[in-house]
C-alpha cells in the first residue's frame, strides 16, 4: 500500500508535480491491485459455494477464508487508492 506523497513546504513546483505523478502512479496501482482482490475473491465465494472445482467441506470452507482475505485486501487498496486520488 502506498502512501501518498504529501507536499512539502517551501518545495517547488518540480516538486509538486513530481508528488502528483507519483501519487497518479500510485492510485492506478492500487486500483488493479484492488480489482485484481476483488476478481479473486469472486472466485473464492463460487469455491465457497460449491460451484467451483473442489467441493468437498474443506474446500468450501478454504474458499471462504480466502473470500474473506481478499476482500480485505481489496479495501485496502481501494482506500490506499482513495488517498492517493485524493493526493494529487
């Protein structure tokens, strides 16, 4: 998760541009990032369901543990992502 650059006093333009394409960077990759948990956490819950590959108890249960790590993960980078828009 990157955190966004924030403006410095007395910096200079150069500076300030240089932050707002680096937190412009930042923001497009936590956005994928954030997208590819999101698509991964799909697949999860179709495990979770029974309706994707392993169905055996464990299996479902596994998918629904991950299910549930990867809508962590994705908050957390669309909150990253958040800031990072918010930074530029």
């Amino acid at each position: 998760m990157s955190a966004p650059n924030v403006d410095k006093p007395n910096e200079g333009i150069v500076g300030q541009v240089t932050n707002s394409i680096s937190n412009a960077a930042n923001y497009v990759s936590e956005t994928v990032q954030g997208k590819g948990a999101e698509a991964s956490k799909e697949a999860n819950k179709e495990q979770a369901k029974g309706n994707a590959g392993d169905t055996s108890l464990t299996g479902r249960a596994s998918g629904a543990l991950d299910a549930a790590g990867d809508k962590l993960d994705q908050h957390k980078h669309e909150t990253a992502g958040k800031a990072n828009k918010e930074a530029i």
